[in-house]
C-alpha cells in the first residue's frame, strides 16, 4: 500500500533549507530506498516515492514557510540534476501503474506552477548537472532554468529516441505552450538524446541562462536573491503547521476525522462521506483560524479528502465507482465559506482556498465514476456544493416529509476553477451562461424541486423510486468497460476553453497511455522493455 | 489498395438529388458492397467507402452545387437512419486501420461543419429513424437535427455501453463543446445504449426538434425551405464539374499533373513533390478561372496533393517520413496568389482557396513525420510556403553559387488557417508574435541567410554538407518508434488556443486510440470483440 503522507524529517530524498525568504529544494536521491523492489534510483532518477516527497515540500513551504519568495531546486549529485523517471521501475510497472504515477507527477508539477501563480513562491531550477526526460519537465515546470556550462551538462527529453514513449509529465506541452518553443525546434530537441547544452539551449529558449561552473552558485544566487527581495505580503507571515493526518485504516476503508471512505469490495464501489463543520469549528477572525492552524475545518477536511481520493486512485483500482455523500449542517458550511471569503486576502486564508481548489482538481482528473448522492441529513452548500458539480450525475432525494437541500456561496462563483479556468457552475451551463448566474443569484436554500428546476441535479427521485433508482444506476455503471469510462469521462469533464493544464491531462496524457500499451514500448521487442539490455528494440514500423 | 476517389454515378451508399436551393443525400447503405471481406453493412451501418462517398457527395456540393443553401441528410431504410460504424468491420480491423478510418469520418463531419460556417450550405439531420453511434454523430456535425416520432426512433451513443469504445468521431466533443448539453446529461445519454426519443432528446438538447411519422416530411421540408430562402450570395452561380484526377499508379508512385509521390519502401520514406504553377496556368479574370474549372493549378494540384495524403496514410502504412519538396517558379505561385486573394469573395475563389486550407489541415493530422527541403528551382512561397510551415522540421540549402530562396504572400497571413485557428506563421512564434510580423512586413524574396534569421527555417546546411545532413537526420527519423512519434507530432504541432477540432483530433481521438487497443475492449474477452456473439465481454475492472 501507498503511503502519501510524510513530511521533512522523514524524506529520504530531498533536503528542504529555508534562509530567509529563499528556501532551497536539494534532490539527493537514495538508490536503494525505492517504494518497490526491482530497481535502484541511481543518477537522481525518481519513482513515486520521490514525488511524494516533492509534493509534500511543495505543499508545506506554502503553509509552512509563508515567508518564502524564492524556491531553488537543485541537486547534491555531482554533475546531474535528475535523471527523471526511473526507467527500470517504469519498465516493470503495470500500465495503471505507470498512468496514475504520471497523472501524480503531473499535479504536483502543475503545484509548482500554482504556487508560483497565487502564492508569491516563484521556482528557480538550478541544474548544476544535465537534467534529462523528467529532470527536465522539473525544470520547465519551474519559473527559471539555469544550467550549469561545464562541457558536459546538458538538457534533454529523450524519451522518444530512447525508450520508445513520450517524455509524460507535461514536457512537450510545455515545450510549446509555456515556454513557446518554436515547434520545429521542439521537434529537433524532442529527438534529440543528448540534449542541448549552453548558448544553444537558450537560444531555443528551453533554459533562461547558463554560467561556468566557478560562477554558476554565485550567478544563481545573485538572481534568487532578485526574486526574493521582490515585493511581496507574506514576509512578516508566521506559518502553521501540517501536522500528519488522523486515519484510521481498515480493511475495508479509511476513517478521517472529517471523512470517511467506504470501500464495498464486491460492487466495486465506494462511499465518500464528507462531514461539515461543527458548530465549534466556526472561528471568525484570522486569529482564531491561525491559533486552530491544520485544525481548521476548512484546511483539515480537504487534506482528509485529498489523502482519500489519492489512496483510492493508487490503492484501489477496482474500485469504479464513487458515491460522494456530505453530513452536517448547511448553516455551518455557508458560515465556514463566509469566513473564507472575508478573509481571502490574508496568506493563510488564501493557501486554504488554493488548497481546496486543488483537491477539487484532483477529484476532477480522478479516472473514477462519481455519483452524488443528496438526502436529508446532507450539506452539499457552498465549497461542498462543489463536490456534487463535480460528480457525473448528481441524484438528490425529493421527498414530501423530509427536509432536502443545497445552496450556494461566492465559492461557487470562480473562487475554486477547475483546469480548464471555469468554474464548475460555468463548465455545467455552457449553453445558458443565464442560468449559472441565475443559480447564484437565488435568494435563500434550493429545495429539490427548485435545485431541480435551476438545473443542479440530475435526478430528483421520490421517496418510493430512490432506492431502486441508485441501486440501479450503481449497478449499470460499474458493469462498463472501466477503460471506455475513463476516455468518456476525460472528454465530458472539461468542456469549453482549454488551458495549458487541460492540454498536459487530457491530449498528452491521452497520447502517453496509448504508447505505454504499444507493443513498440512495451512489448518484448519494445524500447522500454529492452532499455539497458544488449538487446535492440525491435519496432513494428507501420504508423497510426 | 482503397481509392479515394469517387463520384455520385459511381456512388453506392448515397442518393444525391438537388432541386433548386436544397439538397438531399440519402443514405441507402448497400450491405454487400463493402471495402474489406467479413462483414456486411446491414442497417445502414458504414465502413471507410461509405465514407468516402459522403466525403465526395460534401465536396461536390460547394464546387459543382454552390446554389445549394441547404442540405438535408436522411435515409431511405424505413425506420433507421443510420446505425453508425459496422461493430464487425470495426471488430476485424487492425488498430492502424481503425486510427486512420476514425481520422477520415472525422475529417468527412468536420468538412460538413466548414461547408456550414464558410460555403453557406447549412445540414440538416432528417432523422427519419433511429440514429445510433456514429449515425448520431453524423447528425450532431449537421447544424440541426430532426427526429421523426414514432414511438420507436431514437438518437443515441452506445459505444460505451454495448461496445466498451467511445463514440470515436467527434460526438462525445460534439456533445458538449458544440450543442453544449450539461455534461451530467451528457453523462447519462453516453451510458444510455437505447438513448432517447423525442421530448426529453429535445429538453436535453440533442436534437432541434421532434414531428410524428404522419407530419415529419412536411414540417423537415418547411424548416428546410426556411434555410433554402435565406439571403446568400451563391443563388445564381454556376458550378464547376470536378472530374477525376489524372493519376499514373505504379509499384513505387503515384504520378499526377502537379504533384509526385515516390516511395522509397526500404528506408520507408516518400518524396513528395508539388510543382508550382507554369506560366500558362496563370489566369487573371474569373471568367478564365471558371473556364478552368478543375483544371486551375490552385484546385487541381491541392486535390492532387490530398489523394496523395490520403494514399500515404491508408494504403502506405510503413512510409513513416515524408520530405516535401516543391519545384517551379516562385513568382509565378505568388502570381497565382495575387488573383485568388484579388477574387476572394468570388464563390468559386473562396471554394478553392478553402479546399487548400483543408488539404494542408489534412497534412497537419497526418501521423507521418514531414521534413520539407529547400533546394534550387523549389517555390516554397506563399501557399507552397505554408507546406514548409507545416513540417516537423524545414532544411534550406546554403549556397553562395545558386539561387535558393521562399517568399511570403497574404496566404501566409490567416487565409489557410490550422485546427487551432491560428495561421502557420502565428503557430510556429507564439513566443514572439511581431516576428510573424516581421516576416509578413519582410521586402521581397528570403534568401537563405535571411529564412534562417527570420526564423522560417529549422536548419541551413551549405552545400558540403547538406547531403550527409539530410541523410543522417532521415535515418534518425525513420528509426524512431513510429508511435512516440505520433504522439509527439500530436502533441509539438498545434500549440497555442484550442478548438473543437483540436479537441476531436488532439484529446478525443487519443482516448479512442488508447481505448482501441486495451483487452476491455479488443482482447479475446474484449466488449468489441464479443458484440454480436453469445459470449459476454469479461472486464478486467481496474480504472486506469
């Protein structure tokens, strides 16, 4: 079983400094701690493990170490940066393996952008050794490259001439969508083994500067401290804590204190209940959210169901489908989203918003079917409504003798945007714009009729149908092809605008798993089979 | 071997009738003339020369019909419009056949939409019975759709449910980018493999409208004349006769008047040479150019230029690189330019220059590598310079002893746009847009050393060693893995903004790709490969 939580002092692999408003990121990865046996991390390459890492540095210098404005990540190997995923894991990795660990790596490099987007923490990739295939697609996903000229250090993707597949972690449309490298250019370096070193790489624009090696820390450190003596409103900030979780695993699910994850083996199927706060989880001033830190309901439930939608991606692969629940008071969840939003400009209130938004992605780019399911004891309101927009059907319960409702707060109004920079109300009414705004406007709760009518719901069975009507869609759903979901799903999601990050999950990732299955990757003659063996691939040569 | 070409006497699937400003094309699929053994087309299912028919029927619309406004799509099967794809054909084909078939059909729908929103030839979806799959979404590329009532007939998708695959040609994107149906809706209607009938079809959005069996005729036949009567500027035009094109076949080629195609089978590359137009092909006035009719340089070599693609793709699995080449004289190609632009608003001038917009949109989606190479006597100007902006990578000799030279014209300024909507020029300098500029702005012809500093050329060898450069970067290519290199062209070609295009060709397509080839769907338990059969598909239910 994969485990996402850990934190600085048990990294095996990075070494996170922080001086002031500069912090630096120091990838020293340790061959034989890998997170399956059968490969050796060696040259900085990475597995799962080493992300996880990563992505929990990133994650915590925001809440953490507020104070930081420049983050540089570097390497302590001599002469290599990072040699990017380890081929010998991908190569004895399954192919949903080898997608999920993609699709991880990916937002956590799309974090990076994040944080450097919405919270002031700007990333330099000093790669004072060549940085190859995922080494690179680090140091793209980072604001600055600077390369070390040494002779001998270089940058390059070379996935396609080596191993047959495509350098997967957002490197290709970064190449030509955030750092607009000529295509033809791209086309050059994307084939090109070796890499680009020096004048040559900045040229083509795929790094911002390089310096001799006796100059290289000084320069480096010369433009870091530019960066971080730029303006910004967190320098005074004191961070909080990210303390490990509350969760208690069984065999059968996971109980956080906020949720709790269901696991029905047999159907293939999962509850996800997500409490709402209670009444004494309502502090109203900065002080009070500072003084609960983690503990804020906000903050702690989304860290509960990001830890929970991970582990049932990676963990549980036959799970299918998940049916989303909420239980709590609406009053309190509409009270939690207006303390939010009063508070939005100050750093701690803002890296909580971000947060959530990013967890609401990540449920977005889950390869499961989602049902929300509304009854009576439920709290799909505000930040929580989001959870049923989110989902591919949403059934709410109309019933004449019990209360059933959802509502909705400025968080439905673009404070949490999916990829593809909409809101979830926006993606929903693509057609009639009117409407999304019409469903803001609505003065008070929407009961089942009304949020049936104002279009938030698919289906509003009664009392007699319910039972029947879920267990029947739960049944259907979990009876298709779990592949050709997934494809239905990625291409139902996220309708209309497309941005850099809807372009790395859904074409490149697309194309990527369609090579991961090629038998010119993976078959016995494949590249990625035969790479590192004295055998040759052998490729079947007809092009689709 | 498959022939692209065709016209309506030779037609077997199709019944195209004009009266005054309406046309109709009647599908009557024949279910024994099929393209391949093993399978018939029963209820007007359809494989690749169905297909091809409707390609040619679309095409010979806006030259030979441009009088026609409105197009009605119906069927002479009673009770069934058209029941998509032949699950068998689809069943028997390999992957490369079943990629490049869906490419096609997409291509024939996306043409539809650009006789739509460029020729002023509007369709009509005519649903006189039930249209599942791809008969589906063939309606949803028509601009409205029209199903008969009678209690049976019903438009739906049940590739997920019943096959396991996605609706692969464009209607999942088509769902929700262009009719914009909510995407839980959407979800559900994906699932749905009966789909649905008249009023909740309409309430959902996924027809225009619903008549009875005893009123359909009439009111489709209203709504059509309503189209028919619209102001358009083609009322009185006569067309032109597109014949079929002089091709010399052989063993190692394809010879027509403009365009040379040779195969080089060992080293699975192709030389394909486009010849500018001769001095004599240089008409001034529209009288001469309708005298001309298909015999016009612009028309014939561009339709020239497609059979050649097309070839290239189905029938020439193993070429894997093209290197385009252009011979004749630059200034008669921007002679050439000047009239088309000088007449642009004339029907049939907008025609053709449309039609080479398509072919080089055509050449962008083909999943072979292109290196165009200048050399002495090329003309790689104005419309020839867009097939050097659409390479992969464009070699231009430096010789201070001969003549090598590319010039640009208004066709290189938006006029032949790519999927994204971007001219070639904006593409290839997303990062520096006033460079486009530049070379628009540029006085006269580019020698080498002014392509080179314009940045319209990926390299300029001189003449020492351009042999030994292009044949190494040949062999570099073509021992590539033919499927990292698709993916990578996918992926490197259309930067920047975009479209539901891209969204068909870029991310739905992929999926399908991927989903074509997984055990769920075509392994021996597969749902694709079970259809039809007593035996059940047998899901191996991990989500990836």
């Amino acid at each position: 079983m994969i485990n996402f939580e850990t934190s600085p002092e048990r990294y095996k692999h990075w070494k996170l400094g922080v001086a002031g408003a500069v912090a630096t990121l120091t990838m020293d990865v340790q061959e034989n701690e890998t997170i399956a046996d059968g490969y050796k991390l060696k040259l900085n390459s990475y597995d799962l493990g080493v992300d996880i890492e990563l992505a929990d540095a990133v994650q915590r210098l925001r809440f953490e170490r507020p104070e930081v404005k420049a983050v540089v990540v570097t390497s302590l190997k001599p002469r290599i940066f990072c040699a990017g995923a380890n081929i010998y894991m991908l190569g004895t990795s399954s192919h949903a393996f080898k997608v999920n660990f993609c699709k991880f790596t990916n937002e956590t490099r799309c974090a990076i952008e994040d944080a450097s987007a919405n919270s002031g923490q700007k990333y330099v990739a000093a790669l004072n050794g060549t940085a190859s295939g995922g080494g690179y697609e680090l140091a793209i996903a980072c604001d600055e490259i600077f390369l070390v000229d040494d002779g001998n250090s270089a940058v390059s993707l070379p996935e396609v001439p080596l191993l047959g597949v495509l350098p997967g972690t957002g490197g290709l449309t970064r190449l030509v969508d955030k750092r607009k490298v000529r295509r033809d250019r791209a086309d050059v370096f994307s084939t090109l083994a070796e890499g680009l070193k020096g004048k040559r790489a900045k040229d083509w624009g795929l790094i911002d500067g390089h310096f001799p090696t006796s100059k290289f820390q000084e320069a480096v450190a010369a433009r870091v401290k530019e960066i971080a003596q730029a303006d910004g409103a967190n320098s005074k900030a004191t961070g909080i804590k990210l303390n490990p979780l509350p969760v208690e695993a069984s065999e059968n699910g996971r109980e956080y204190q906020y949720v709790s994850l269901k696991l029905n083996r047999e159907q293939r199927t999962a509850d996800l209940i997500v409490r709402g706060p209670a009444a004494g989880d309502l502090p109203a001033s900065i002080e009070e959210i500072e003084k609960l830190g983690d503990a804020y309901w906000p903050l702690q439930a989304y860290r509960e169901l990001d830890n929970a939608l991970l582990h049932l991606r990676m963990n549980e692969l036959e799970i299918g489908l998940v049916c989303v629940h909420t239980a709590g008071d609406i009053d309190a969840v509409l009270a939690a989203d207006q303390t939010l939003v009063k508070h939005k400009d100050h750093w701690l209130v803002r890296e909580i918003i971000l947060h959530m938004a990013r967890v609401l992605r990540r449920l977005d780019l889950t390869a499961k079917s989602f049902f929300a399911l509304i009854e009576p004891g439920s709290c799909f309101a505000g930040n929580l409504l989001e959870l049923a927009l989110s989902a591919d059907r949403t059934f709410m319960l109309n019933s004449p003798d019990e209360k059933v409702e959802v509502a909705t707060s400025e968080f439905n109004a673009g404070i949490l945007p999916m990829s593809n920079g909409l809101s979830r109300l926006q993606s929903r009414f693509l057609a009639t714009p009117e409407q999304a705004e019409e469903v803001l406007a609505h003065e008070g709760r929407f009961d089942t009729e009304a949020a049936d009518e104002a279009g938030l719901v698919t289906f509003a069975p009664d009392d007699l149908d319910w039972d029947d009507e879920i267990r029947v869609a739960i049944e259907e759903r979990t009876s298709l092809s779990p592949d050709a979901l997934t494809g239905m799903e990625a291409s139902l999601r996220f309708a209309g605008p497309e941005t850099m990050d809807t372009k790395i999950y859904g074409r490149l990732t697309a194309w990527q798993n369609w090579i991961f299955q090629r038998p010119n990757a993976v078959g016995p003659q494949g590249a990625l089979t035969n790479y590192g063996k004295p055998t040759q691939p052998q490729f079947d040569y007809k092009r689709t």
